[in-house]
C-alpha cells in the first residue's frame, strides 16, 4: 500500500508501510518490524503503535516460547488492504 492509498483510506502513513511489510513477508516478529519501521522509536512505543493496529483488526499475533516472543501477522482485514 502506497501513502497516497494510505492517506485515501484514512491509515497513517507508518501504518501503511506495515502492512505492506508484513503483506510481503507474512510474519515477523516485534523486533525486526521495529528495526525496519521505527528504529527511532521506543520498545513502548512501538508495542503502542501494534496494538493499536491490533485492536481495529489490521494484526494479530502470537506468542512464541522461544524467541522472538512475539509474531506478527495480517488478519483477513489488513490483508484486503495489502
């Protein structure tokens, strides 16, 4: 998804690049999606930014017992969007 589709549809532009991200990737995990996206940002904030994602229906995850702990995914609604 570019940032003009993004900004069409209403999504911030960081959450446009995550979703194209993860479109093309599948699943990744907290750390490298941070490393891509948001280098600059906090642990904290980056969990913000995915929950945030999470809770209008764009990601889930699961929780690994090994690292990395915690895998990103597309739901159904954010891979419409890809």
């Amino acid at each position: 998804m570019s940032a003009a589709v993004a900004t069409r549809v209403g999504l911030p532009e960081i959450t446009a690049e995550l979703i194209a991200s993860l479109g093309e990737h599948r699943v990744l995990s907290t750390e490298q999606l941070r490393a891509i996206h948001l280098p600059e940002r906090s642990a904290r904030r980056t969990q913000q930014v995915f929950a945030s994602m999470e809770s209008a229906g764009l990601l889930s995850h699961v929780d690994a017992r090994v690292a990395p702990r915690r895998l990103w995914f597309l739901s159904e609604a954010g891979a419409d969007l890809a």
